[in-house]
C-alpha cells in the first residue's frame, strides 16, 4: 500500500490555494484537486454538510474538518475563528503546514527561534517527537498532512508484520497439529474411555 500524496504535494497544494480571494473558493480548489490525486471524492469542508469538530486536546484549541483520510494518510484544515494560543506537536508521525488564511507565531523548542508565518508564504514541517508554541491570529486557517505512524516508521512496520506472520504461522501449525493428532488417537482414545482399566494387585 502506497500513499497518494506527499508533504510536497500538499504544501504546493496550499499555497496555489492562496491564488483565490475568499476562503471558500480555497476550499473548494483544494477539493477538486485532491479528487484528482487520489481518484475519489473528498469533503469540500465548506458545504453545510461538511464535518467540522472542535478539539483541545489539552494543547491548542481549534476546529478540524478532514478533506481526505485513508490508511496511511490524512489532509485536513484546522483553525479558530478567533485568537488562539497553546502547544503544537508531533507525535509518532512528522506533519506538514501550510498556512491558507491568517498568520501564525511560533517559538521553536528544536531552534530556539522565534518565526513569524504568513499565508502570503508560509509552509513548514513539525518533525516527530518535537513541539512548538504558537499563536494564531483570528481567522487563520492551516492545511495539515500526516502520514500514518508505520509509514514513517519502515522498521517498525516490519517487524510488525514478521511478528503477525511467525503468530499465525505457529497458530496453523498448531491447529494442524491438534487435527492429526485426533485423527491419528482419537479413536483409540475413545476406546480407552469405554473399557473398564483393572488395577493391578
């Protein structure tokens, strides 16, 4: 399984998107053309069905509407309408940012730098296991990538499944086994049940 996309897509994605004025066209640019890479239909995260949930997840409040998820991969825009300030972080998988709408201030715990993103040219990677404090101004609006952890971890996705491959392996052989066995005994085991054992005395 391979993914789709890239962070490079989707960065290039984000910032042809800032060609239009008004946020809803963006969307709907994004949409139509993650439908092209990934040969499906994807959610506009403008129409009034779109999917909008509000998460803090004890860091950094905002909402999050998913354009695209498989196995392997997501796309997804997140924001606030109004100031916001809190901890940004990565986890078991690096993430990929480009800014469509609004500014972003960070301070980086990997550089020790403070940086100032725009829409007007701002994308930018958070690598696994690294955390960064940033404030939104109102209306910032950030188009996300990630890739599932096993894809950013080959190794580990590996050993995953040689571990699956040695468990069923030995659980068939088991299984097999157990069949031969009975139909090998089973009859004279049966038989053994049957008759009467005499203790010797």
């Amino acid at each position: 399984m391979k993914p789709r996309l890239s962070p490079d897509i989707v960065k290039n994605l984000g910032e042809n998107s800032r060609d239009f004025e008004s946020l809803g066209r963006r969307f709907h640019f994004l949409k139509n053309e993650l439908e092209g890479l990934v040969g499906k239909e994807v959610s506009s995260c403008s129409s009034d069905n779109s999917l909008w949930r509000i998460s803090q997840d004890g860091l950094l409040l905002h909402s999050r509407c998913v354009l695209y998820k498989s196995m392997i991969e997501e796309v997804s825009i997140w924001g606030w309408p109004l100031q916001a300030a809190g901890l940004l972080k990565a986890d078991f998988s690096s993430l990929s940012f480009s800014i469509i709408s609004g500014r972003v201030a960070e301070w980086s715990n990997v550089e020790a730098k403070y940086f100032i993103r725009k829409a007007s040219n701002s994308s930018w990677e958070q690598g696994k296991w690294t955390a960064s404090v940033v404030q939104l101004d109102p209306n910032t609006w950030i188009l996300e990538y990630r890739r599932s952890f096993l894809m950013d971890n080959p190794k580990l996705f590996s050993a995953a499944g040689e571990f699956l491959k040695f468990r069923l392996t030995r659980e068939i052989k088991k299984m097999m086994q157990e069949f031969w066995l009975l139909s090998v005994f089973g009859s004279q085991d049966f038989d053994y049940t049957e008759r009467s054992i005499s203790i010797p005395t």
